[in-house]
C-alpha cells in the first residue's frame, strides 16, 4: 500500500471511528444526564458486571489470533479456522464468568437492596446482550485480520447510530423501574442489528465458515497455551482491576457515590479514540512488520504520539474542568475538582494497555504475571497510608492503580527493546 494510501484510509476510519466514539459518547451523556442518580448507581453497576465478564471471557485468548495467524493473514480459511478455535473457548470462558460474576451481583442487589422485578430482569438482559456481544467480536477479530478496515469502521458507527436512536426512545418514555432495562434492551437491540451487518459481509465478501483438520487445531490449541497461560494470572487481574474501583465502591460505598463514578467514566470516552484507531489500524501492523530498524521507528513514533496526544487531554482537564463537567449535568457538579484525576487515571491505564499490546501482538506476553506484584504492594501502602473514606480517596486509589500498571508495562517494553532486536 502507498502513502497516499494509507493518509487516506487513517484519515478515513480516524474520521469514522471518531464519528462512531462521538455517537458513543453523546449516549452515554444523553444516559447520564436524564437517569435519576439511584438508577444510574444501577446502570454502572450492571455495565461494569457485563464488562467483567467479557473479560473473564477473554483472559489473553484475544492476544493469541494476530501472532497464530502472522503473515497468512491473506488466506481466510486460516484466519477464521483460528478465530473459531480461540472463540469457542471464549464462549466456554464466559459460563465460567457467569458463575464467578452472578453471585457477586446477587449479594450487592441485596446489600443495596436492589432486588425488583425490573431490575432482575435487567440483569437477565445483561447475559442475552453478552451472547450478542461476543458473537460480534468474533465477526470484527475476522474481518480485521483480513485487512476489511473499512467496513468494521462503517460497521461501528452505524451501530453507536442505532444504539443512539434505540435510547433515546427509551429516555423519551416517563422514567419507571423498567428504565434500566429498557437501557440494556437498546443494547440487545444494537448487537443484534451488527451481527446482521456482519454476517452480510461474511456473504458478500465470500468469507465462509471452516473446519481445520485435527492436526491443525491442535497446533493452534499448543500456540494458545504458550501465548495465553503466561497472561492468565494477570488477565484475571486486570480484569477485576479494572473493575475494582466500581466494586469497592459498591461495597463500601454510597449508591449517590457509585452513580458519580459511573458519571466521571462517561467523560473518558473521549480518551478512547485514539486506541480504537490504534487497535484497528496500527497493532495488525506491528504484527506483521519484521524485526529490526523499520518495527523500532514505528513503535518509537506511535509511542511518543500516542502520550503526546494523551498529555493534551489531561491538560484540559486540569485547566478547564467547569467546562468538562457540563457534559455531566447539573447534578454532577461537585465533581469539578476531581476532573483531572479521572483524566489522569484513564490515561495511565490506557497507556498501559498501549503498551502491553505492542508487545503481545508479537507474542511477547512473559512476565506479566510479575507486575501484579507490583501493582498490588502499591495498592496495600495506598491503602494502608490513606485509606478509603470519601469520593477523593477512591479516586486516587484509581490514580495509584493506574500509575503502578503505567510504570510496569512501559519497563517491561524498555527492557525487551534490544531482546527484541529493534534498532536503538
């Protein structure tokens, strides 16, 4: 592909993607701001459950699709065969998470004592959107190995449309206890309109389904043990990680408490333009370019534009925090103060996850297990030196979590830069 080229297909799914993160975000602000503070407690909640349990679904198997496939990234036999033998996995995966994640929300439904009818059948929406879900992410892995940048863009916005129209109608009808599930019934909704757009394009773009032989799942099932195992003890934590904050919260916390935390995650959506772009455009093709001068330019110079861009947005969070805020809503106005930390966290975590993946789509995934090491001592002398007493503590709890996971991973890249023979 020439330079023009590719200016023009960044510029396209950048322009799209944004698009998409824009409709995105403005939902969740739509959500945000009519939801009553109790309910939305409840939203966060549910939300942050459903993402826990993709995670747990995950647990570094979709690490393991760009090194299998590597260069034959041109043949689509070979990429779905692989695609289908990491996701049934995946699928057995998430009735383990079910397992794991369903008593936890039954506990807290009590302890705030949440248990209705329409919330538990909120609930139940949440597991039918997870099966869409993961579906979906099935179809986009595909499509995206196989180079099809385009139309997952196309695909994504037209979802984060649909799923702008399908709530809003929902926030349009008089606020009632089956608010919050009208919520997750937009989102079944969405998923299902996209698998359809997917599976259209699997037709037209005559992508069909495979079976591999035995001998060559089995191969496939030896390469995602090597690359998988070493990441399952930090993936378990990461996930919860990056859900800890909600669930000590829920635990220890306020319903209003939980409600504003949730709200403060709605602003960061912005954050995550820029690494949708990245994991569309840029890590497939960290993936495939040989070691050497050429792979050490590239690593170096997203890397530095990638903070550079991010250091921007803490920026505005940090001198223009009023303006952030009324994005929230009136009600969210206490918050201004904290805006910057929020900002903070989110970049420091993101640009964690920057980091790891630049290394686990070469199939450098040794020696995470480490690093919970480390990010759990920060967490103790945190703990034990300030404690968790009021929305400022938690948040800086978030601040020293993400900083801890900042630290590792960019040393971790650091010290794997010669062994991985890049040009210095």
């Amino acid at each position: 592909m020439n330079l023009l080229s590719r200016v023009r297909q960044i510029a396209m799914v950048s322009g799209v993607e944004s698009l998409g993160v824009v409709a995105a975000g403005i939902t969740g602000l739509l959500i945000v701001n009519v939801v009553p503070k109790d309910q939305y407690a409840i939203y966060t909640f549910l939300v942050t459950c459903m993402q826990l349990m993709l995670g747990i679904a995950d647990l570094g198997l979709s690490n393991c699709a760009l090194p299998i496939v590597g260069e034959r990234n041109k043949e689509p036999r070979w990429v779905v065969g692989v695609c289908k033998q990491i996701f049934h996995r995946r699928w057995l995966m998430l009735g383990a998470a079910f397992l794991i994640v369903g008593p936890y929300v039954a506990y807290s439904f009590s302890q705030h004592g949440w248990f209705s009818p329409a919330n538990v059948l909120a609930a139940v929406m949440v597991l039918v959107a997870l099966l869409v879900t993961l579906r979906n992410h099935y179809a986009n892995g595909v499509l995206l190995i196989l180079g099809h940048i385009a139309t997952i863009s196309k695909v994504g916005f037209a979802g984060a449309l649909v799923r702008f129209a399908f709530v809003g109608m929902v926030l349009l009808m008089p606020s009632s206890a089956l608010s919050i599930a009208g919520l997750f019934l937009a989102v079944i909704a969405t998923e299902a309109i996209v698998a359809v757009l997917y599976r259209k394009t699997f037709i037209r773009k005559d992508i069909q389904d495979q079976h591999l032989s035995v001998e060559q799942r089995r191969g496939i099932d030896s390469r995602i043990l090597k690359i998988a195992l070493p990441l399952v003890p930090s993936a378990i934590y990461f996930q919860v990680q990056g859900a800890v904050t909600i669930f000590l919260v829920s635990l220890f916390g306020t319903t209003e408490m939980l409600a504003e935390i949730g709200a403060f995650g709605r602003l960061a959506i912005v954050l995550t333009i820029v690494d949708r772009v990245a994991g569309i455009l840029l890590f497939p093709v960290i993936a495939r370019t040989p070691q050497g001068p050429k792979l050490a330019s590239l690593v170096m110079r997203v890397h530095f534009v990638y903070l550079f861009t991010m250091a921007i947005f803490l920026s505005t969070g940090w001198l223009f925090p009023e303006y952030w805020i009324l994005f929230l809503g009136e009600k969210y106005r206490s918050l201004t103060p904290y805006v910057w930390m929020m900002f903070l966290s989110s970049i420091l975590m993101n640009a964690a996850g920057f980091a790891f993946l630049t290394m686990s789509v070469r199939g450098l995934t040794a020696k995470q297990g480490v690093g919970i090491i480390f990010v759990v001592t920060a967490q103790l002398a945190y703990l034990a030196a300030v404690g968790i007493s009021d929305l400022r503590s938690v948040l800086l709890f978030g601040v020293v979590t993400c900083a801890a996971h900042f630290f590792y991973q960019y040393s971790l890249l650091c010290a794997r830069w010669k062994g991985l023979r890049f040009a210095v």
